[in-house]
C-alpha cells in the first residue's frame, strides 16, 4: 500500500500547490448566490438547486483561467435552498460547504438567503434567543417490541417544574426520526416563534414512523446500510406506526412534564406521516385536539363501516382544528380533493390551505410554521 | 434561468441514462474495502483514507469499462475509518455514502469494520443494546455572558429518579460540542461499555470549549460560517473555559440527577480540552476525583508560585486518578514529557499510558474506552 500512497500522493500534492483560495457558496448582497469549485481538468461543471423555490433548477458552470468555475443565481427569495454539484455528470456535496441536509441516503448542501427579520430566511436560521434542547430519545414500544428512537424539542422554557402541551410531528415515506428536526428545521422554526410569541411554547415529539426501523439509518443495529426507498415495507411489522402510536404518547407523557390532556395535545405529519396523522384522528378521537394533514396520504374507505363510524365519531368529538395543507402540484392532491369531498358532503369541520409547489419540504416548514400558530391558545 | 436549466439538464440526462449501479464503500468478508465511483470523463481519481489506522493513506482508482473508477484496499483491521475521495485534483465526499463526520469545517466518510463482538468496530457501532439519550442543551454562562451549547449523554437507565456520576468531556482546539458525539463515537462507547459491563452508567457532559462561540458553527447567530482553525482566538472572551467552567458544573448539578459530589466526578479532554483539564485540576482542585489527560496541551508554568501552589493543592487533595495518555507520534510529546518530568519530580502520582500515533481520533476514541472504564468503580 506504501508505494501506491507515494505516486497519488505527489499528484494531490501538485494540484494542492496551484490551488487558489475558493470560497463556496458567496451569498450577495442582493441575495444572488456565487457558487465556486476548483476543478481545473474538468470538462463539465453544474449547480442543481431549489433556487426557483419549487422546481429544481440546473445552471451550468464556467471555467476561468485559474481552474475556478463559477456561476452566479439571480437575486433569490429569503428561503433555505438545496444543492448539489454535478462534476462530469457525477452528482456531488460542494467541498467548499460543509453545510449539508441527509434525505434518506442523499446528501444535500444547504445555505440561507434571509433579507429581513420578518422573512423565512430569519424564521429559519438560528437567531439570539432563547433555544430549546433537541434530544434524541429511546423509548420502549410494547406494541412493536422494540427500543425505539425518537426526536424531542423541548422549549427554552423547560425547566422541569412547568408543564407544557405537545405536537406530536410526523416524517414521510423514506424519512425518520432527523426528518423534522434537519429539513424541517424544526428547533429553529419553534425557537423563533415562541420568542417572538407567534406560537405558545410546546414540546415537540418527531418519533420515527417506520415500524420495521428501529432508528434511522446508521443510528440501530443494522449498522450504516443504504436504505431503498422500498426496505421499509418489505419486512413486515408486529403492527403499524398508528397502532402502536399510544406507546409513544404513554412515554412522553410519563417522561416529560407535559398537560396529559387532550386540549394540549396535537398531532400533525406529513405524506405519510399525513396519512398516519388521519389515522391516529380515526383510531383516538379524544386524545389530540389539533390535527394537520400535510401533503397527506389519507386513504379513505367510504362505505366502510368501520371508517364511517371511526370519522363519525372524530367529528362528534368536536375536535378544535381539523387542518390540511397541500401544495396545488402536490402529487396526493386528488387524495386530498377526495377527502375534502367526503369532508364536506359528510358536514365535517376542516381548515384548508392551499398553497404552490408539490410534494416539498419548502411547503412543510410553512405548514409547521403555519400550524404550529394556531395550537393550544386557550391554554 | 430556465433556458441555461435546460442546457444543463438533458447533459445530466444522458449521464444519467447510461449509469451502472454502484455502491460504495463495499465491505468485504474479508476487511478488505472496495470503493467504487462512477465519473467516465474523469481523467484522476483516488480515495485518501485512514486505512493504515494512524497514516493517511492515497490509493489510486482504476476505471473499468463501465465508468466506474475502483480500488480495493487490503484487509483493514476493526476500526471506524474516515476518507474522501480525490477527483481530478478536487477533494469529494463519496456520492454512495451518505455516512459523514464534520471536523471543524471538513466533511468525511465513514465506515466501520468489525469482524468480532470484541473488537474495536464493534464496540464504535450501534449494537442492540439499550441507549442512552443524547442531547444538545443550551445553558447560561453568567461567567461569559452567553448563552451556550452542550451535548449531554444520559445513559439508559437514566430515568429521572436515581442519580449519576458524571463525566465532563472537553475537545480540541476548532472542535466544537459535537465533537466527542460524532468523531468521538461517545454514545456507542458509553451504550456498549455500559450494557457489557465494564462501565458504570454515567452522565457524559460534553461542552463547548470555545469561549468565544456560543456553539458550533451554524448552531448559533452567526449563521452558517466556516471556520478556519484561529477564528475562536481572535475575537476575546470575557473569561477562558477553566474560568467559567463550574457554570457548566452548576447547571448540569441543578438540571440532572446527578450525585453532587467530588467521587462522582470525572473530567477529561483532547488536546485543548487536556489543556482545559489541566487547568481544570489545579483551579478546582476538590471538585473532580479523575482527571483523564488525552494528548494534552499542557503548558506548566514551573517556578511561578501560584502554578506550584496550584499543584501542591491539587495533589495534596489524593485525586483518584490523574491519568495521561499520548501517541509516540503526537506533536505533543514534548510538553507531556516535560509534565511527566516535573510530576515525577516532585512526586505526584500519576498513570501513563501511550500508544502508537499521533494527534488522532483513532487515539482520543481508545482513550476515552480506557478511561471511563477506570471511573466511579467504588461509588
């Protein structure tokens, strides 16, 4: 191994004595944002980015005479933004930015535009206030018969004498327990609510909604596997996440200082999480008293007996916020128009938003903002 | 932006069309590791990794047929490895591994090899064993005037009603607070020395050691900047970590079950965090009963009256165990020798423990494996 480490060796060390100085991303004054990579034998250099917001967008790369290339976006709206590199038709992280979000197996860069404190780039990145503690929590589900893993926000007011209501935060398909707390940017968001107070301070449960997967990836005993968008289905559960949803409930509430009660506690997800969100509402009418749907993958069975009289009683309970959110491309959105329909032929009470885009995460932190508003004010 | 999208985006198109399936790293039955990128228009690459254990070491990557560039390492023995790749002169993150560690403001890979349950792999993995709960919790410093960010492991057992001995784990100089959890693999550690029994179940407080951060890069109002390595020097702080470290002390003793009480506290730390415990031990010389020196840079003032008072206290106090543990490699070998000296000079009673390499986390890991098996054994 010796002799091979010497002959690469000299070549990284050549290259390392012409390098220039690059810093990777610049974000300017009017919000444009520079991307540099040294790469002075590559043929091909691009940025792929959410910069439009809601679309992907690829801008290709120039080469200057120091082996730099560069670009430059337009000037972008306050936001977090997503981007990779493409060298030579090869996805990779700019090296130049060691800011990164992980979505299942993929890792992204990430950056903030934020022009003023009343925008979404300020709702987003961490301010001077006071800040909650995020923990990673194992708990026991009796239900699933496993130690499992979960999120816990706890806001700058906890002190261990108080005690505070609970949103309970659900991950999509492919998603875990980081989820909310990494792309969702949840302890920012919650942070900067509660110390403005736009939101009441509230603990925030994000547990891990795979019933085959102890804990993310890397994070339990099947060691640091890259997971398919598919393992999580094909091995079979002792139940699902809505059926085993009370272990966790049972766990926060006898492990943190929350108000056990039904008029502190809300639940919301999205996609999949959604749709475990519409089951929970079915499966414990009186539990929660705020539910929001986002991008839900809320599967109805009208005519159902069970499902008429489960929904039948969710609304005779008279919960306070029945709420769903999606984007108008979203990919679940006849889901969700049906669901509507069924709402209201039914006479059922619900808040809808709507809003642009699909099936992102730009979309769920403005639901989570949106959302996280309207909990537990007569508390 | 939407007509140079197009441009770059059927490029990405047709690289994609013609992919072959790769995964990287690959680990074999046999140790050996194979990593795999595919980059046809390449005209260079190598993967640098710490596959020697204690050198990096650069392996040339070979390019099949396919575009996809190769090589297979020897049989590594167990360890937790990091690397990157070089391409073209460029260092990447490998694209097939989403498993990363941040140091200061360099990403790297990781991977695990472990061939036995007794091995070092092993004991750095997560094992189905019970875990403990890590936390990152903001606490005030009225000693800096800041509020601050810990990492704080509370062991499984942990359960709010008994009470805990307590480990203060300190990093190196451009560490941060994450530090031990993430390079440190202080969680898996501490959950498989505790669930085999050969540590006693402890609280792990792991601070940030750099006065003039609040916390790590991007977890506080700075935004998301990259440090370079003399960033935390340059600006002042009203106080030096040894200064203001028993606002640590105070707050984790108010806010956890721990047992308040010298014999229930160890502190230990890397580089300048085995600086930070040097001056620990001698500023609070009946607080902590096991000091654990880890390649420490340990500066002495021989001579000057208070550093000798300082000294005489501290060891007329008989702590438990003052521990120091340095690599034959490390560039800081002569200052501990120099400690060592002064300390078997006057008679101090100490243990000494080196090993091969330098000023590496492959070290500062066994360290910590060694010294919290040493603590708390007649509580």
């Amino acid at each position: 191994m010796g002799c091979l480490a010497v002959v690469a060796g000299s070549f990284a060390q050549q290259a390392l004595g012409q390098r220039p100085k690059v810093k990777s991303p610049v974000i300017n004054d009017d919000g444009s944002v520079t991307f540099n990579l040294y790469a002075p034998a590559t043929q091909q250099v691009s940025v792929t980015g959410d910069f439009e917001e809601i679309h992907a967008v690829t801008l290709p790369m120039t080469k200057g005479a120091d082996g730099v290339w560069t670009v430059t976006t337009p000037p972008l709206n306050p936001e977090l933004y997503s981007y990779s590199l493409t060298v030579d038709g090869q996805r990779f992280i700019d090296p130049g930015n060691s800011y990164v979000n992980r979505d299942i197996s993929t890792l992204s860069n990430i950056f903030i535009v934020s022009k003023d404190t009343d925008d979404k780039g300020h709702l987003y990145q961490v301010n001077d206030v006071p800040h909650g503690t995020l923990s990673r929590v194992w708990y026991d589900s009796p239900t699933l018969g496993q130690q499992r893993r979960m999120t816990v926000y706890l806001p700058a007011a906890y002190d261990g004498t108080r005690r505070f209501p609970v949103l309970y935060l659900l991950h999509g398909h492919g998603g875990d327990e980081t989820a909310w707390g990494d792309l969702g940017r949840t302890s920012q968001i919650m942070d900067n609510l509660i110390a403005e107070g736009k939101a009441v301070p509230m603990i925030v449960v994000m547990p891990n909604g795979n019933p085959t997967c102890n804990a993310a990836p890397g994070w339990w005993h099947e060691g640091m596997y890259t997971p398919d968008g598919n393992a999580f289905n094909e091995r079979g559960a002792k139940a699902t996440m809505e059926e085993s949803f009370m272990d966790i409930v049972g766990f926060v509430d006898s492990h943190y200082q929350t108000i056990p009660e039904r008029e502190a506690r809300a639940v919301s997800g999205l996609s999949m999480g959604g749709g475990h969100t519409f089951g929970i509402s079915r499966l414990y009418p009186e539990t929660f008293d705020y539910y929001g749907l986002m991008s839900a993958a809320a599967r109805m069975k009208p005519g159902d007996a069970d499902f008429e009289g489960q929904m039948a009683r969710l609304f005779a309970s008279k919960p306070k916020l029945y709420w769903i959110a999606i984007g108008k491309e979203d990919f679940l959105m006849d889901m969700n128009n049906q669901l509507r329909s069924y709402l209201n032929a039914k006479g059922y009470p619900y808040e809808y938003y709507e809003n642009d885009g699909g099936h992102i995460w730009r979309n769920w932190r403005i639901y989570l903002t949106m959302f996280a508003q309207r909990l537990f004010r007569d508390l």
